[in-house]
C-alpha cells in the first residue's frame, strides 16, 4: 500500500453573496483541473460547490446583515487522486442535520427551494460530512476519488 | 444568463441559456411568472437547450413554473435538456412530473420545417 500524501493545497474566504455563487465553481473547477479530471467529473464538483455554497447563503445567514457573513472554502488532492474540499461558514448552523439531509426537505419558505441541495452533494461526490453547531457554523467536507473509478486506497 | 420567449398560437416558448443557480433564478422565475400572466398561453414550454450549468435552484425554478402553469391551466414542457440537466431533474423525479419533448417532436407539433 502506498502512502497517501498531499500534493497541493488552496484555502479562500468570501463573503456570502449570490454573485459569488459562481465564483465559488469556477475557484474549485480551477483547483481540481490540475488533477486532469474528465467533464463528468468537473461539472460533478462544481455542482456539489454550488449546493453547499449556496445553502450557506440561503440558510446559515438569511437576512441577517448585520453579521460579517463569510464563506471559506479549502480544497487538497493527493497522490492517490483524492479530491477533499471543505466549505465553512460562521452562520446559525443546523439543529437537526438528519432531518437537513432529507431529500425535498428544505428548511426555507421563502424562497422557491427543491430542498435537493444535500442529496445532490451526496450522490455527485464519494463522501459528504456535515458537522454543524447551532449559532456557531457549519463546515461541509466532500471527498472526491478523481480518475480512479474504485475510489480505493491502493 | 439570457432569454428568449416566443409566443405563437397559445404556446409560449422561452429558451434559457447559460447558467442557473440560486442567484440567476430569481430574475428568470420572475420574468417568466410576468410572462404567464401577461400571454396566458394554452402551454409553456422551457427549452433548456443553451444551459451549461444547473444545480437544484434549478429544479427549484422548473419546479415553481410547473405549479404555476398548472394554477392557470398551463400545459407545462421541458425541451431539449442535455444528459447533465437530465440526470439532475431525474434525480428529483421532475422526469415523471413534466413531459420533455424532444427537438423532432416540438419541430412537428409546431408544424415547422427546419432544412
């Protein structure tokens, strides 16, 4: 078994704009381009970013302008094709992530929401994490195997 | 993201292009709703053909004209969605909610000839 080792690293804070929407997928599309990915595998991820960023958008900070509204995303690869990206943000965290998973779920009325958001994060990357603390945060990881179809350590 | 809306006999065709999210969608869902109130047409149809990206804000959107159409007795249609705009609203199962129609059959049922 080869040991796993990081190849390269990036980490970008933003404020938590729509307009950054699509900033945020085309910082992380850049990123994972290094790692020669296939088309599928790109729009894979940019998808997954633009659910995670923009439930950090919608739900962690709401209408609160008060508050300094920041989202920061890290991403790394390694030497086996693993693809880890982390999206953090400052906002009113989720009291129940179980229920948040759901799909259709969507915790806001307001807007015109599918309530998809997690199950698409889910089923286009390998791994979703989502650790949260009520009026502290949440910080979403995805992994990524890229170019290697097993997503096995070999 | 840009688009273009025809109305021709009862049938309102608006094409979408480029791509939505959660920040495009509000000024498309609202042009749109202008439209249905303004045309009432017979059927709305949303040709997706121009659409690079699309995450769940835009199953968000299909999914609100749907209701909306449906509220005003609008016959609602997909049109010429890629495999990745496809694969996203199956996964929603919009696929068994909404008819798509394909580039031929909308040709036909429009009774155009395209060279």
């Amino acid at each position: 078994m080869n040991k796993r080792t990081r190849l390269n690293y990036f980490r970008c804070e933003f404020e938590a704009r729509s307009v950054n929407e699509g900033f945020s997928r085309m910082l992380v599309s850049a990123f994972a381009s290094q790692l020669d990915p296939t088309i599928e595998e790109i729009c894979d991820i940019k998808t997954a970013v633009s659910e995670a960023v923009t439930n950090c958008i919608v739900h962690a900070y709401g209408d609160d302008r008060t508050e300094k509204r920041t989202i920061s995303i890290s991403g790394s690869y390694y030497s086996d094709g693993l693809f880890v990206i982390r999206i953090k943000d400052k906002g009113c965290g989720i009291d129940n992530i179980e229920q948040a998973m759901q799909p259709m779920y969507s915790g806001s009325s307001s807007e015109e929401r599918s309530g998809m958001g997690f199950s698409i994060m889910e089923s286009f990357t390998d791994s979703l994490k989502v650790r949260s603390s009520p009026g502290r945060g949440t910080v979403v990881t995805m992994k990524k195997y890229i170019g290697n179809a097993d997503g096995k350590d070999e | 993201m840009e688009m273009t809306a025809v109305d021709r006999e009862g049938r309102l065709t608006v094409t979408l292009s480029g791509e939505i999210d959660h920040h495009s969608a509000k000024d498309i869902r609202e042009a749109i709703d202008r439209l249905l109130v303004e045309a009432h047409p017979k059927a709305l149809v949303l040709d997706l053909s121009g659409i690079d990206f699309m995450d769940s804000s835009g199953l968000g959107l299909v999914l609100g004209r749907y209701r909306r159409a449906k509220e005003t007795g609008t016959e609602m249609y997909l049109a010429n969605t890629s495999d990745r705009v496809g694969k996203i609203l199956k996964m929603a199962g919009v696929d068994k909610l909404i008819r798509t129609l394909r580039k031929d059959a909308e040709n036909k049922s429009k009774g155009e000839n395209r060279q």
